[in-house]
C-alpha cells in the first residue's frame, strides 16, 4: 500500500479548520478481541497524511478497506474505485435478494441499502465514456432508449460486462453494444485462440462495433435486418479469432434476432419466462461460432417475436445462462423492477450472481445439469466466465420523458 499527496503550502489552497471530536465506542469483548488482528499499524500515518495534504491518493490491495474509509467531519471527496462499488453493489443487492427484502429496506440495525438518481446518472456516465476494454466502467451499464414509433413502443436498455477474474487485466472476451432506434448486441471470444497467443476479445470487440456502426447509419438501418448488419459487420471484421454472436433489433412492436451460437436471450412477461433462444451447439460446451472471414448468414439462427408494454428482454452470453436458471433470472428481475431498480443494475446483479454461481463447486446450475446429462457424472457447481447482460424493458415512449 502506499500513500501519496501534494503539500498545500504555497498552493493558495486554504485547509479549512475543524475541532477535533473523540467518539468513544463500546464494542462487545469478542469484536475487540477480532479487532486486534486487524491491519492497524498504518491508520495513524494515514490520518496526519490526510490531514497535512489537501489531496490524498490511497492505494491498496482490493478488499483490504483503506480505499472505501473517510471521514464526513472533513470537507472534500472520498474516491470509491469502481471495484468496490461493484462489490458493494453485489453483496447488498444479495442480501436484500436472499432475505426478500427492498432496496431502502435495513438489512441490520447498521446497514440500510438504497439506490438514489445520483448514483444511476454517475454509471451512466461512465458506461457512455467507456469501451468494452474498460471493463470496471461497463459494470456500472449504461441507459440508452430506441425502437420505431410505429406503436409508442420503445426499449430502455442497460448491460454489464463482468470479465472472468483471471482476464480482468485484459478486459476478458465478452462484448457488448447498445444503439439508438433499439438494436443491441453480445458477443463471446473464443478462449482457445489464447493457445495461439491471440486474445479473441479482440475479434468480438470489433465485431460488436462493426454492428453498432452499421446498425447506428441511418441511410441503412431502415433497410437492414440484424441478420444482414451481423453478417456486413462480420465481413469488416480484420481481428484474428472466433466468436458466438447475437443481434437484435425492436422495431415498436417485433423483436427481430439473429444468433450464433450459445448466447441468447429470454423474454420475461407477467413475471414468467414468455420466450426464449435455443442454443447452438454441435455438442455440449462446443457452440457454433463465426471466424474471421465467415458469413454468419449461412448459419444464423433467426427470430420474430411479438412485445407488449411491460415485456423484459435477457440478452446474455453463456456466462448467465451457464449458472442460472431461467426462472431464477424471472424472479430476479421482477423484484428488481418492483424495486424501481434501472436496466443497468438489474444487469449489473445478474452479471454478479452468474458469477457467484461460477465459483461454487456445489452449487446447481444449468451447466451442471447439462454436462451430467452428457455423461459427466458427479460434476456440480458452476462455470466461472466472462458474464455479459443486456437488459431491454418495453415501454410507452411516454414513460420515459
């Protein structure tokens, strides 16, 4: 860990005074027995840091605390890294979820989870400042509205990428667009080309804005299906690599897709699962894919579906769909909503809890059950991977103003 800032002498900055207040605290003998074998050798230090500088940068290992402390006696910001809003996020809105609680509601006596427009604005703008590689920026999802006006109907979108842990660094293989008028897409990276030195996020990235480009053109998206803007976006496409591919579009009142492979979506109505893709697969864990240089168009699987008013559309990669089941996505989203929770967080929780699942070893997931069914006899728990979620609510254009 180490501790840095700029002394405000000469600065013409003026550090504003305060009294100093001692809190006396009475914690039970067992807390302050646990409290002993914390990491405490460095408060003080850290305390006339912050009170000598006017800016303080604390760097320190994830989960270690020093970033989320601060005090509300001293005027100036606490930065949070969005690592642990992320977890913070993750952890409350699973409480709350297996306690059957609401967002507002008090977990304990000390602990009250609430969701404010200040902090859906804050996500919002970091996911329209970001890129896919800008993974910690993606978790936070991004609010976008679009579709034809030919019944009022409209999609109010969110996503959250959630790279493996191990490729965090590299921003993981998943990819994902949202664009006006109601297209939306996910890709996944083939992880085998990494055996070849080449990181097949690339390919899904550029496949992912070759789509969103193309769909974004207003002299063609009027004319194109998602069958024909994935099969020009994959034909520009000059990264090396493979990848499953799903692109969609609502036009005010159907919902056209166009899938490779094992991403896919479901269609939640009245609480239920209402529709949903098939997997593509040439046998189990082995889904169909395009490569470079590939026209999806002689695979493609195509879809036309019908919305109503109040219908959600799951777009996900098989890092959601491999660890939790579709009813478990219903339930999760239907609270949400009641919740008054955005696109992007529910996005956001469902991307979490898919990887939550992934590091269980005994937990039942849907990868379970399918490479039991394959002959894997015995194997439990799920499949930790890139987790990418589009979450698409239909809504009176109305609504949204």
């Amino acid at each position: 860990m180490s501790i840095q800032g700029d002394l405000i002498n000469g600065t013409g900055f003026r550090k504003a005074l305060t009294i100093p207040m001692v809190v006396h605290v009475l914690r039970p003998n067992e807390v302050e027995d646990k409290r002993k074998d914390l990491i405490l050798m460095m408060e003080q230090e850290m305390m006339e840091t912050v009170n000598k500088h006017a800016t303080v940068l604390v760097c320190g290992e994830t989960g270690c605390g020093y970033g989320s402390r601060g005090s509300g006696l001293r005027s100036g910001i606490v930065g949070v890294t969005q690592a642990h809003r992320a977890a913070v996020l993750a952890t409350a809105m699973q409480d709350l979820y297996e306690l059957g609680l609401h967002p507002g509601k008090e977990l304990d006596d000390n602990v009250i989870v609430s969701t404010s427009e200040a902090e859906t604005k804050d996500q919002k703008a970091q996911s329209r400042g970001s890129s896919p590689e800008a993974t910690e920026m993606d978790l936070g999802g991004t609010d976008l509205t679009g579709g034809e006006s030919f019944t009022g109907l409209v999609l109010s979108s969110g996503a959250a990428l959630l790279p493996h842990p191990s490729k965090a660094l590299t921003g993981g293989e998943d990819a994902f667009f949202i664009a006006q008028r109601g297209w939306f897409g996910v890709a996944d990276g083939v992880g085998q080309w990494s055996l070849e030195g080449i990181n097949a996020g690339f390919y899904a990235r550029e496949l992912m804005e070759n789509c969103k480009r193309i769909a974004s053109d207003s002299n063609s998206v009027t004319t194109m299906d998602p069958k024909e803007v994935l099969s020009h976006g994959a034909a520009e496409a000059q990264s090396p690599g493979s990848s499953t591919v799903l692109v969609a579009h609502f036009d005010g009142r159907i919902l056209h897709v166009a899938n490779v492979g094992d991403s896919g979506f479901i269609i939640i109505r009245n609480n239920t699962v209402y529709k949903r893709s098939s997997p593509m697969v040439h046998e189990f864990n082995f889904p169909l894919q395009i490569e470079r240089g590939d026209d999806p168009s002689e695979i493609v699987e195509e879809y036309k579906i019908y919305l109503e008013e109040g219908d959600v559309i799951v777009t996900a990669t098989d890092g959601l769909f491999d660890n939790l089941y579709e009813q478990e996505v219903a339930s999760i989203v239907t609270k949400s909503l009641q919740s008054n929770f955005k696109p992007a967080e529910i996005a956001d929780f469902l991307a979490n809890r898919a990887q939550m699942v992934g590091r269980s070893s005994s937990a039942r997931s849907p990868f379970a059950d399918a490479a039991n069914a394959a002959g894997y006899v015995g194997y439990s728990g799920g499949k930790l991977d890139d987790v990418t979620v589009v979450v698409s609510v239909v809504q009176e254009r109305a609504e949204l103003q």
